[in-house]
C-alpha cells in the first residue's frame, strides 16, 4: 500500500488514557485501561526532529534546520482556523542544503502525514542545481501541531495555504520553484493559483484532487481502507507493535515488493524509525481529512475544475504505477492558457522519489530546463521518461 498516506490515519487515532485511583492507606497509582498490547509508546517533536537528523545524515550534501517562527493563533480569534488553545507561537521546520551561488530556490511540499525526510534520496542530486528548501507542512513532521479547528472546507485550505504564506514572509522568499507531492500537490496547487506573483514553475508529483468522482477508485483514501493495514490502523492505532508494523511496511514496500530501487537495510531502518515517530506525535494536521474529501476520495474542491485560473507553468509527475490518475491532470491541461506538461516515469509508483530517484532527478531537471539551461529548447526529454 501507500506509506505515509497509508499508515497516517494512525496518528489521528492516537491516544493514550490513564486513570488514577487512590485510597487512604495507600499511596496514589496509575493504571492504564488498555492492554499491554493496545499502549501507545510515547514520542515528541525532539524524537521527531532527533530521527530527522538520523535519516539526513544519509544525505552528504551541508544543510541547516530551523524552527520559522509564523506566529500565534490566539484564543478567541475571530478567524476559526487560527484559533488555539493556546497563544504561543508556530513553527515550521524548515530545512535549507547548501547550493551554489544564483541557483535557483525549490521549496519541497511533502505529502499527507508525511514529512520533509521522504525526499532523503533526493537532496543531493536536487541541491547540486538548486537551493533545496525543504519543509513540514503545519500540522506535520518536526512543525507546531496545534488544535484542529477548521470546520469548514475553506477553512481547512486555508490552514495550510495561509500558514505556508506566512513562512514564505518570514523566510522572504519570492521567485521559487514550488514542487508538491500528493496531498502536499494539492496544496501547492492552491497555493499557486492564490499567490502566483510568488511561483516561477509549478511542479506536481502524483496530486491528489484531480479525480473527478467517476474516477473516485484511484484516489488513496479509498485504497487505504479497503486494505488490512489501513482497516488496523484507522481503528485501533500502532501500540507498542507501532515500530514493527512501520518496519515491515517499509521492508516490504520499498524493499521485496519495490516497484524500483530496492532500499538499502540501513535506508530501511532510519526511514521506519522517522516514519514511526511523525506518525504517533499529536495529530493536528491529520485531521483536514473529512473537509478535503467526500467519502469516495475526490476532492471536495477540486483542482479538476480550476485549470482556467492557472496562471503558473506546470508540470506534473507520475510514476507508471502512481495509483493517482494523470488522466485528470489531462483534462485541467485542457483549460489552461499556460504551459503544462505531464511525464510519467518508469519503475515507479507513488513515490516515485523513492522508487526511481533517478528518473525523478531528470524529470525535475528537464521541468525546469527554462530556468536551468541557457538553451532550454534544445534539450529533449531523458531517454524512457514518457510525456503524455
């Protein structure tokens, strides 16, 4: 199955409950209700960020982390979508690889109830042409995990378009390429047609909501609950077994049963402990599900229908195996009045990152020949890329 996108429905379905009883002549004690079995093991955003650091230094190429500071949904606001429990400021965690001087900027956007270190395979070749800016999306990853309390599907949007805005101000960023994978896709997808002053080319990797309902089965929440692991995870959690069940999945998918480049057993084990960690934090994030999507996994605003407000060069990406359906991307290709292109890529699936990183790399390149190259027209596209 999916990864991330499979197995995140697992940290909105996270809990730990204890209780306390007490009598006078004993001292107080405190007892879980859940079976050994059912315990949550406890994580923080220091595990997080500590298995971060862990998975990148697997990467060569220098970077820097930081915590951008996008501050405060106070209590009581009037806008629903910053209001909190609290007043203290978010963060993004936000990490930046050294480059080249007047090399491009490419801001990464991962996907649902992922995280920036997905794209651990892909940093160094990405950071010998550009200044990689990677990030956690609100919600995710080593970022703030604040109260969820969108209640609307405009408001949901607004969650993560706004808050990717406001680190875009506080970084000073303008002129950059935006890439999305997945649900990350969506939201940068959203983002460019609302901010377009600010995107050079848009580049979408195996976006979700472009699935019109007839086309609703390939869309990644339906296969996530028609599976065994998204039925067990969706209801009762990872437990103490969390650890195991992320370790098998990642053996399994990206190792006997890979689509492309099998990972390395240390690949394996640090992208499992990572994935663990950003799955079993507070869910925060998580929770847009219900407000993005109508049962049956399309869009409940979709990107299908917005192709004539495009403003912004596209390119999206898909694996040959990617269960998100490019005939949909198609079809918003037709209502644009800016350039698209669509170009599958071999031996990949979802992930076509992780599965192909090679492929990927070309892929993006030739994306981006415009801003890359100084005869951008000349070049043609890698040999066993497919444009469609």
């Amino acid at each position: 199955m999916k990864m991330a996108e499979e197995l995140g429905s697992s940290s909105a379905a996270a809990a730990t409950a204890t209780s306390t009883s007490t009598s006078s002549s004993s001292p107080a004690k405190t007892r879980s209700p859940w079976p050994p079995v059912l315990r949550w093991i406890h994580t923080t955003t220091d595990h997080i960020i500590e298995a971060e650091k862990r998975l990148l230094s697997l990467v060569k190429t220098p970077y820097v982390r930081e915590q951008v500071n996008i501050g405060s949904g106070p209590p009581g606001s009037k806008k629903r979508r910053l209001r909190s429990t609290s007043n203290e400021p978010r963060f993004i965690n936000t990490v930046t690889f050294n480059s080249k001087e007047d090399s491009p900027t490419l801001v990464i956007v991962h996907g649902y109830a992922a995280s920036q270190g997905f794209f651990f395979r892909n940093f160094d070749a990405l950071a010998s042409r550009f200044k990689v800016i990677a990030v956690d999306q609100l919600g995710w990853g080593g970022s703030s995990r604040p109260d969820f309390t969108c209640k609307s599907t405009k408001e949901t949007e607004a969650w993560f378009i706004d808050s990717f805005e406001e680190w875009r101000k506080a970084k000073k960023l303008d002129n950059f390429i935006l890439l999305g994978h997945s649900f990350g896709g969506y939201v940068a997808a959203k983002y460019a047609i609302k901010h377009p002053e600010h995107i050079q080319h848009l580049i979408l990797v195996g976006p979700a909501g472009f699935s019109s309902e007839s086309e609703a089965k390939y869309e990644w929440i339906t296969q996530f609950r028609s599976t065994w692991r998204g039925a067990i995870l969706n209801h009762l959690g990872l437990g103490p077994l969390g650890p195991h069940f992320v370790r098998k999945y990642i053996s399994s998918r990206f190792g006997g049963y890979s689509i492309g480049e099998v990972l390395t057993e240390e690949e394996s084990q640090l992208l499992a402990d990572y994935v663990y960690h950003t799955l079993v934090a507070k869910a925060s994030g998580e929770l847009c599900l219900k407000y993005i999507f109508s049962f049956g996994a399309f869009a409940r605003m979709p990107l299908l229908q917005s192709g004539s407000k495009w403003k912004v060069p596209a390119t999206f990406i898909y694996g040959m195996q990617d269960w998100m359906n490019y005939q949909g991307a198609q079809e918003a290709r037709q209502q644009m009045k800016v350039p698209c292109e669509i170009i599958r890529v071999p031996q990949a699936g979802h992930f076509v990152f992780i599965d192909n990183p090679n492929g990927f790399h070309s892929t993006v390149f030739y994306a981006c020949r415009r801003l890359l190259s100084r005869n951008p027209d000349s070049e043609s596209l890698p040999e066993g890329l497919i444009y469609v």
